[in-house]
C-alpha cells in the first residue's frame, strides 16, 4: 500500500510548516540511526530537529490534517523535519548513489511516510521496493511540494538523491493506528 496526497496541507499551514522547517533547531545526525560509524559520512548525512510534542502547533497541525485527509485516526506519531545538504552528500558514502540504503522502518508503528517541502524533482522523491534485495524500485514517487506519501512501516524504501538540488527538505512521520473496536 502506497498513498499521496497532494496539496496535503492547506496554504495557511504549509507556510506555517515552511517558517517551522526554516527556523527550528536542528540536530546532526545520520542514518540509519542506530548504527554506529566512524563518521557520519560514512552513511547517509541529515539534519533533524527534535520529535514534536503533542502540544507543538506544528504536530496538531499534522495530526488533524492527516485524520481529516484520511479518515484514519491517530493513537500515536512521531514527526519531525529532517534537512540534507548536497555539500554533505558529496562527500559521504552515498555521493555516487541516486539514493539511500533501501529499508524498512523498525519502529513499532503502522504506516510512515514523508511531506516534501521544496522544489518539485522526481529523483528527490521516494522510492518504493516489493522486497529489500530488489534490484530495482517498483514505483518511484516524485518529490512535489506539500506533497504526503505514506505506506506501511513493512514497506521496503529509500529517499531518492539528486545533487542538482542543493537540499531536501521533508517532515517523516511515523503512526500507530487507533483500532477499532
């Protein structure tokens, strides 16, 4: 299962989201996470800021925009904005690769998924895999401004590379579904 919505948020809270992406606090970090590295360029280099809080404007704006887009509700999410530079992609592991390591989301969640916040271009966007080890994606998502693509945390991916784009700014996010009763 593959979903995108575009035009996900409405003008006003895109551009409160774009202010938030622009002068939030970020962290230096890499992934995969939880592995460690002599650098973190020797894997994939990213800017994040912290997990928003629940009482965080920018987390109810995801949430309720998200469960009204959907008609999914939301027990638990984490989300955040995560920042990478093509001056640190050029000179890490993956400066000869048009995307990152192909995964699945460990977390204890349901679907993940991404917004991409700047210019539209296909190679920046997402790429979907039926298995891990496969050669190829089977779908490709384009990176499109205020664009939402979510999928199963099961769903093998990547977050595609260009370096004619100097950043790629995205809001990952990850959900735990309510069940119903």
């Amino acid at each position: 299962m593959v979903s995108i919505i575009d035009n996900f948020y409405s003008q006003r809270d895109l551009e409160r989201m774009i202010y938030f992406s622009m002068y939030s606090v970020y962290r230096v970090r890499h992934q995969p996470i939880k592995t460690e590295f002599a650098s973190r360029l020797h894997t994939y280099p990213v800017h994040e800021t912290e997990i928003f809080l629940e009482k965080d404007e920018a987390f109810q704006m995801f949430k309720k925009t998200f469960e009204n887009r959907t008609n999914l509700k939301i027990d638990k999410l984490e989300t955040f904005i995560r920042k990478i530079f093509k001056h640190e992609i050029e000179v890490s592991a993956y400066s000869d690769r048009n995307e990152s390591s192909v995964h699945v989301d460990d977390k204890e969640m349901d679907l993940a998924g991404v917004i991409y916040y700047n210019a539209p271009n296909f190679k920046a966007g997402t790429k979907i895999y039926q298995f891990l080890d496969d050669p190829e994606p089977s779908a490709v998502v384009g990176a499109f401004p205020n664009r939402c693509v979510f999928y199963s945390t099961k769903q093998p991916h990547s977050a595609g590379i260009d370096l004619r784009q100097n950043e790629r700014i995205v809001q990952p996010f990850f959900i735990k579904l309510k069940k119903e009763n």
